[in-house]
C-alpha cells in the first residue's frame, strides 16, 4: 500500500468518524430535549389538583390545551424557528465538506453538495413559511 492510499484512507476514516460525532451530538440534544420536556409535562401536571383538573377537562379550550400539553406539540413559531436552525446547520456544514474537499482535494463534493442543497432548501422552506404567517397576519389585522 503506497503512503498516499494510506494517507487518503486515514482522511477518508477521520471524516466518517466526524461525521458519526456530529450526529452523535445531534441525537443526545435531541434526546435531552425530550426528557426535559417531558419533565415539564409532568410538572406541570402536577400543579392541578384533581378538582382544577376535572373543571379544566370540562372546557373545550381545557381540554385542547391539555391535549396540547401532553402530547407535546410545540407552538407554530417554535417549530419554524428548528426548522430555521437546522437548515442553518445543514449549510454549514455542507460548506465546511466542501471546504474540506477543496483542501485535502477528496471526493467529498457529491455530499457537499447534498447538504447544501437540503440546508438551502430548508432555508426557502422556512423562509417561505415566515413570510406567508406575516402575509396573513396583516390581512386577519387589516390596513
């Protein structure tokens, strides 16, 4: 084995096992994030005594907002703010492959390109989302 197939091999290693860390550290916030929800739920939960609970279940707005609670949707502006910070992440780190690929001259560019495009894509997605609530906010508020 010539020292530039080992050379390219190594390279080709420490990015996978880059890769594997990021989503490593993407799957433990995510999942740190879903406990402390979940944490939050049952506190809040726990405030109502049995009483409130069954005079908050016999409303309507009660009963949606529980539901909501528990089943731990988040509201419409949370959501296009993760969507915003994963596109953000996604098109760095497609510009960070291809700044890599560039450097060390790998055949990284295919994956580069891939994150880019969704991190942009992404981008449009939310961006589009963001402007269509702005939209329609000011035609439920008027002139």
């Amino acid at each position: 084995m010539a020292f530039l197939d080992a050379y390219h091999l190594i390279q080709f290693l420490l990015s996978v096992l880059l890769l594997a860390w990021i989503i490593t550290l993407a799957w433990k916030w995510s999942s740190r994030t879903a406990a402390l929800r979940h944490e939050l739920r049952l506190k809040i939960l726990e405030r109502f005594s049995s009483e409130e609970l069954v005079s908050l279940l016999e409303t309507e707005g009660g009963r949606k907002w529980l539901g909501d609670v528990l089943s731990g949707r988040s509201e419409p502006q949370e959501m296009v703010d993760g969507s915003l910070r994963q596109a953000i992440v996604l098109t760095f780190l497609g510009l960070g492959l291809l700044a890599i690929a560039k450097v060390a001259e790998s055949r990284f560019l295919l994956g580069a390109g891939i994150l880019i495009f969704c991190g942009a894509a992404g981008l449009w997605a939310a961006t589009w989302v963001v402007a269509r609530r702005r939209r329609s906010r000011r035609e439920i508020e008027g002139p």
